[in-house]
C-alpha cells in the first residue's frame, strides 16, 4: 500500500512549482528528492519509474537555488536559517557547487559567532542547530563543533522523555545525524546501556509518529503542501531503505 501511495506523492510533488510552495515544505521536498536519487543511483532499473538521474539531480538543484535565496534574509529566526544552512549542506554533498557550501557556511558562522566576537556561541539549543555544528565539524574539522553537538545530543537524550512526539522526531534526526558524521558518544557502560534503551524507545516513537501522520494524510481532503512534503520525505526514505533491506544492504 506504501509503495501505491509513494508512486501517488511522487507524481503530485514532481508537478508542483517551487515557487508556489511554502518555505516550510522546502526541506521536506529537498530531503525527499534525495532519497529518491539514492534509489535511483543503486538501482539503475528505478529510472523508469522515477525519471532519469539527471531529472532528480535537476529538481534538486533547483530547490537548492531556492534555499540559497531564502539565506540572504539575516531577518529569519535563528532556527530557521539554521535549517536552510543545514539543507543547503546536504544538497552540496549530492550537487558539488562551491556556491552552496560557501553561502552555507558564511551563514553558519554567523548564526554561531556573534558580531564582534570570535567564540562560538549557541543561539538556541535545537535539532537543527546540533545538526548544523555536525554539517560545520565535517566540512572544517574544527573540533569545537564536534564538542558542543555532542553536549546538544546528551542534554537531548537526558530529557527525551519529557518531549512531545514533534521534539522528539526533530531530536532523533539530529542525534542519528550525529553518530553518522561526528561518531559514537563515548560513554561509560552503564550510560550505554541507557542510550541503547531509550534509542529502541525513541526509534518506536518517531515510527509511529510517522504512522500517524501518514494516515492524516491519506484521510484528509486538503491540499497542505507542507503535510505532502513531510510525507514524501519519510516514504521515499522508507522505500529506499526497503530497497536496501531486499538486496541485504544496511541503510539507516
């Protein structure tokens, strides 16, 4: 039924013009769209379903160009140009453009070193500023951004618990976006066997998170772009994974 549903998403965001769409549902369609290439790129055989690469590739550059737009206004909250930095990084990595990553990091440290200052400040403790320290600790190795994500991610996971479920798929995003590009938390024993049992009670959580918004989805008649962004965001990722589960490959 996913799948039947997937093809139906993938249709209607394929149509849609950028320009028409919120910038909340940016990102959603972004990360959908490379998922999407990924499956594409392992499995060749896909293109007849989804288009060729260079379609994919395309569309994502375009959204890019976009993000890259919505950047320039220093008005934004801090948040919320967070993350744009943090989606403009992700398209580079696929779309090697020195623009991109330039704009990006130009703003990343803006965000992070007040005016006048050269230290590091946190302007806020979220999801996307945890990722966007990540994104800066990959592409400059500058260890303070390794350190201070990694006091984001254990401040997070000492009060999961009292978060509600939108904190909390927010929050998972970033500490599973961590652990792939800063590494694994050294902890000692006893806070290893806590982190294991809140990742299993955090990883059904945000799949039924999911779940529901799938099916709100599937039972409304309104046309929310937004709410079609996050759900071809989580199903695209969902179909390649299961790509990768038939073919004994692992993908998180």
């Amino acid at each position: 039924m996913e799948k039947d549903l997937f093809r139906k998403v993938y249709k209607q965001v394929s149509g849609l013009v950028l320009k028409d769409c919120p910038s909340s549902s940016l990102s959603g369609l972004l990360h959908g769209y490379l998922s999407v290439y990924s499956m594409v790129r392992v499995y060749p055989w896909l293109e007849d379903e989804y288009g060729s690469l260079w379609d994919i590739h395309d569309r994502i550059r375009e959204i890019a160009r976009v993000i890259q737009e919505l950047l320039k206004d220093r008005d934004l909250p801090v948040d919320t140009r967070a993350g744009y930095v943090v989606d403009l990084m992700d398209a580079y990595l696929l779309y090697s453009d020195m623009k991109f990553l330039d704009t990006a990091l130009d703003a990343a440290y803006e965000i992070l070193i007040p005016k006048g200052s050269d230290k590091m400040v946190l302007p806020c403790r979220t999801p996307n500023i945890c990722r966007l320290l990540c994104n800066c600790y990959y592409f400059t190795g500058e260890d303070e951004c390794g350190a201070l994500a990694k006091n984001l991610v254990t401040e997070a996971l000492g009060i999961s618990r009292k978060l509600s479920h939108e904190e909390l798929w927010d929050w998972w995003g970033a500490i599973c976006f961590y652990e792939d590009v800063v590494g694994a938390m050294e902890l000692s024993l006893e806070e290893q066997i806590r982190l294991e049992e809140e990742r299993v009670r955090l990883t059904t959580c945000v799949k039924q998170r999911k779940d529901e918004m799938i099916e709100r989805f599937m039972r409304s008649t309104c046309e929310d772009l937004g709410a079609l962004a996050n759900v071809f965001k989580v199903l695209a990722k969902r179909n390649f994974c299961e790509y990768n589960e038939l073919n004994g490959k692992a993908f998180r």
